[in-house]
C-alpha cells in the first residue's frame, strides 16, 4: 500500500475516534424543556414578571395579532398582559412538546371561564402552536400560531345562504 494512502486510511479512522457534540445534544434538548415548562408555569400562575425574565431582552416576538415580528421584552409584557387583563381566567394546557437541541415546539390548549368586561359569561378553549428557540437560557424567539378565526363573529345559519 503507497505509504501516503495509508496515512490517509489512519487520519480517517483518528477522525471517527472523535467525539462530535452537535447541536441536537440531549442536554441542551432538556435545558431547553424545562425553559418552556417554566414559562407555562409562570403564564398558569399569572405572574408577568416571572415570564418576562424568561425572555432575552432582544427576544423576536411573532404573533397572528402583529403583521410583522416585534422584538423586546416591553412586548413581551405587553403581550402577555393584554391576556391577563382581557382573559384574566385563561390557563394553557400543554399536548405535546417536543424539544430538539435549543429549539421546542408546543402544542397547547388555552382555556378560559371567567367573565370579561365585553362578554360576562365568557367560555372557550383555543388551540394554539408555538415554536420556541432558547439561548443562554433565555427565549430569544417565540413564533406562535392560532386560527383568528375562532375570535371573528360567525353569520347566524339564516344569513349564511
């Protein structure tokens, strides 16, 4: 065998001896999970401050509500807060999670039971699907998606056809 072959052959198996850690390691997967279960606990508590820290003070923020992303923790606030203020009985209820290095995705069911300012007997459930990405420990992106309309006004059967 040409002695340069040869070395080649044993550059390549030196290679396959080193361990490789890829971005999908288990423990940033878990990292990652208990991050989002804490900010589903902290929104089940209602405790907007706790959420906000979740958040990286640059976090990317993109919602059916907003026709483009906005970024930063005010916005967080906000966001939240308006949910607090106008669903103060909302609870989400986590279906699946699953998380892959620093990114999750959630599937979750909000569910609400109290009266709001505009309807007193205010009931309801939404699905709703959110993907998460997660750096230094902080959410840095938060992409949700839920159909809009469940929230418009659907036409009585008579005014339908």
């Amino acid at each position: 065998m040409n002695p340069k072959n040869f070395l080649i052959i044993i550059g390549l198996a030196l290679l396959l001896l080193v361990p490789v850690k890829t971005a999908l390691a288990d423990g940033d997967s878990e990292e990652t999970r208990q991050i989002v279960l804490a900010l589903f606990e902290a929104f089940n508590r209602h405790d907007l401050e706790a959420i906000v820290a979740l958040y990286s003070p640059e976090a990317k923020m993109v919602t059916p509500s907003f026709p483009e992303p906005r970024y930063g923790r005010d916005v967080v606030r906000l966001i939240y807060k308006d949910h607090f203020d106008n669903i103060p009985g909302v609870h989400d209820e986590v279906t699946r999670l699953v998380a892959a290095g620093n990114e999750a995705a959630v599937e979750f069911t909000a569910t609400w039971d109290q009266p709001t300012e505009s309807d007193p007997k205010a009931r309801g459930a939404l699905k709703i699907s959110v993907f998460l990405k997660v750096e230094e420990g902080l959410v840095v992106e938060d992409i949700t998606y839920y159909d809009r309309m469940v929230f418009e006004p659907m036409p009585d059967d008579d005014q339908a056809e």
